[in-house]
C-alpha cells in the first residue's frame, strides 16, 4: 500500500511539473507574438515617418515650383537617393513647375527609393 502511494504521488508531481511547463510554453509563445507584434507596428511607423519626410514636400503626382523642388533634391540626396528627372540641382528652375513621382526600393520594405523630379510647365 505504501508503494500505491508513493507511485500516485509521484505521478501527481509529474502532471504537476507538465502543466507547470505547458503554462510557462504558452506563457512564452503569447508574449514572443506581442514581441512580435510591437516590433512590426514599430518597423511599419518608421516606414511612415520616413516616407512623411517626402510627401511634406510633395505628394505623388504633385506640381510644384522648383524652389520646393530644389529642398525635395536635397532631402532625397541627404538620405542617399539620388533624383532622376533633371540632369542635376542646378538644372532646376525656381520659377518652373516641377511633378513629382516616387518609387517604393526594391527590397519591397516600403520606404521609398526612387524620386523623379519632372519639368511639367514654366
């Protein structure tokens, strides 16, 4: 009878340390998918921050004059776009209008990657 005893309690422990590791795997798994979760609502708001730095000088599309143009070729050359469109900066007109398109890079991350900046008027 006291072997009975022993053996029930030992299996009692057993199921107690499986539900104890079960609890802690389900624990893990529920906290790496919020992990998860706030690393991609992270990545896609630094998507758009970066992508808002453009579009405060133009949207898709737009016509602007050159002197907005001209702080557009800057931005995208300080982040290591270079602007197709115009041959360089100093063929820009100020008093042209310029439209602006962009392209997303290549890597499908989102973050644009190409700016065309296009004579459309003087």
């Amino acid at each position: 009878m006291d072997n009975a005893s022993k053996a029930l309690i030992m299996a009692g422990a057993i199921l107690i340390s499986v539900a104890i590791v079960g609890i802690g795997i389900y624990i893990f798994s529920a906290a790496n998918s919020m992990t998860n979760d706030a690393v991609n609502s992270m990545e896609s708001t630094q998507v758009s921050m970066f992508n808002s730095e453009f579009y405060r000088y133009a949207n898709e599309g737009d016509s602007i004059l050159g002197t907005r143009a001209k702080e557009l070729w800057n931005h995208a050359v300080s982040v290591g776009i270079t602007p197709t469109g115009v041959e360089s900066y100093d063929a820009i007109n100020n008093r042209s209008k310029y439209t602006i398109n962009y392209t997303l890079d290549s890597t499908g991350s989102g973050y644009i990657g190409g700016v065309s900046i296009t004579v459309s008027g003087i």
